[in-house]
C-alpha cells in the first residue's frame, strides 16, 4: 500500500474521532442538563469520561494488536497535553481561568498527584498489576474526595427519578462510540506502520502525536470556550479527563493481565510533567486563577517538552 494511502488512513482516523466524540459529549451535555444535574458533575465525571473514550479505545485497539506500549505511551502523553497545552490555551482564549471551588483546598494537590501517578509508576520500565492496583485505588480515592465536598453521588441518584423524554441523544452517543472505537482501531494499526517505518517506538509516536489526537474532545471544548463565558465546565473537565487517564492506565493494565515491558526512558516525561504540575499548582493557589500569562508559561514548557523529546530521540 502507498505511503500516501497509509497517512490519508492516519489522517481521517483523526477526523473520525473528532466526528464521533463530538456526537458523544455533545448528546452527554443534552443529556446531563436536561436531568438539571449541576455543570461540575457534567464536566469532571460526565464530561470528563467521555472525553476519555478516545484514549479507551486507542488502548483497547493496542492491546488486540498486542501491543500494550501504545496505550501506555497515550495516557501519559494524553495528561501532559491535557495540563501543559489544553489548559493554558484555554487561559489564553479567555484571559484567566478560574479554579472552581471543588478544586480548591485539598482536592487540587489530590488531582494533581492522581495526574503523575502514571509516570512516576512506569520510571521503573515495567507496568504491573500493582502498578494497575494502585491507579484504581488512587483514582476512587480521589472521586470519594470530591464527592465529599459536592455530593456527586447524590446527585446521581436523582437521575434514576428522570425519565429522558427522547432516545435521540442516546443514539447519538452510541453512534459516536462506535466511530470513535472503528477510528481508534486504524489509528493503532497506523501507528505501528509508521513505527516500523520511521524506526520510532510506537510509544514515542503516542507520547507526542497520539496523544494530542485522543485529546480532539478536548481541544474542541477550547474552540468552543471563546464563544461561551462559563469555563468552569471546560476545566473541570480537562481535570477529569486527566484524572481518568489515571484510571485508564490500571484498567487496561488489568485487562491485559500481563506485566507490560516498556522500552523507553521516561525521566524526561517525569520531569517535565513534575515541573508542569508543581507551576499549575502554584498558579493555581495565588489566585484561585490561572491567568493569560500563566497560561503561556505552561505552554512554552510543552513546546520545550516536545523539542527535547524530538531531539533526543533522533538517530
């Protein structure tokens, strides 16, 4: 087959998912507010799952494909796009963001930790069932967080009192889920092509590209903010997404029920994503906000991240 066939395949995999996940969250936001659940709900569980489907299905697809070190490559990759471009371009787009009080206080160093969990369980270059173990336990501890403070699950239960009036947004989200998973499945075999193409570990190419494609949910969320002025469901929701990465990692793990060997060295992810989590945090507390210019700080330590990964691993 051509090069040319392979990267159009790669290409509209990519317009597949943005297709299909914009269906899913939108039909998830209908859906959410037509049950008057309150717009963190929406944004950190609702949002903040379905915004992760993509990273689901790329890592159910890798795992057929047997080869575990994509998806991993992705959900670390996919929390670094997350807090270190996601993030700040939404500071950028609407001058400052404003921390919502659920993530004030304690649950904000709690997301946080949550974030990293995964790079700081794989520095060792295998990921275990205790790896999977931890990342479940971490990631339930901090939902039982937040609930405590918002009562989520309350909240929850009042939706088994509604009853949705159509099916329409129900078929809707299916219908999504469906492309994004067919979509998802071309991007792994393509990635691998181009693996072996190019010689780059199929984990580099999901550290730095896959990731970004997975996030399309939530770069649209960004496009979308510039015409709305409530950001509190965009943000919470990009920390949801990144906190379900988390949960991603020991799910799949888990799934695979095999330890999963990694080939690469991941100190400079640790390092950037510590340096990239301790700035949000510190922005973060001043004001309770993060503004334009903070915004821009974080995004210029992505683009130094991408440089030296790039640079470090050409031959």
């Amino acid at each position: 087959m051509p090069l040319i066939i392979h990267l159009s395949i790669f290409l509209f995999s990519f317009v597949g998912i943005w297709i299909g996940s914009g269906l899913a969250v939108k039909s998830v936001e209908n859906i959410a507010k037509s049950l008057k659940v309150s717009s963190f709900l929406i944004s950190f569980l609702v949002l903040g799952f379905f915004t992760s489907i993509t990273e689901l299905s790329v890592g159910y697809n890798s795992i057929i494909e047997n080869d575990p070190e994509i998806f991993v490559g992705n959900v670390i990759g996919a929390s670094i796009v997350l807090c270190m471009l996601i993030v700040p371009l939404l500071a950028l787009v609407g001058n400052s963001i404003r921390i919502t009080p659920e993530f004030q206080g304690f649950n904000l160093p709690a997301s946080l930790v949550v974030i990293a969990s995964p790079v700081i369980l794989v520095m060792d270059g295998i990921v275990t069932a205790q790896d999977s173990l931890i990342s479940l336990a971490l990631f339930g501890f901090l939902v039982i967080c937040i609930q405590s403070k918002k009562g989520l699950i309350e909240k929850f239960q009042n939706i088994q009192r509604n009853r949705i009036k159509t099916g329409k947004e129900l078929l809707k989200i299916l219908f999504g889920i469906a492309v994004i998973f067919t979509a998802s499945h071309f991007v792994v075999e393509e990635t691998l092509y181009f693996s072996n193409l190019l010689q780059i570990s199929p984990f580099l190419i999901s550290l730095l590209l896959i990731s970004v494609g997975t996030n399309v949910p939530e770069l649209s969320l960004v496009v979308r903010s510039a015409f709305m002025r409530n950001h509190q469901i965009a943000f919470g929701d990009y920390v949801g997404s990144a906190a379900f990465n988390t949960f991603l990692l020991g799910a799949l793990t888990f799934y695979y029920g095999k330890p999963i060997l990694l080939s690469n060295n991941y100190s400079i992810s640790l390092l950037f994503l510590t340096v990239g989590l301790l700035l949000f945090y510190y922005f973060a507390r001043t004001k309770n906000t993060i503004s334009r210019l903070e915004g821009f700080i974080l995004l210029l330590l992505y683009l130094t991240f991408l440089a030296v990964e790039i640079l470090g691993n050409i031959h």
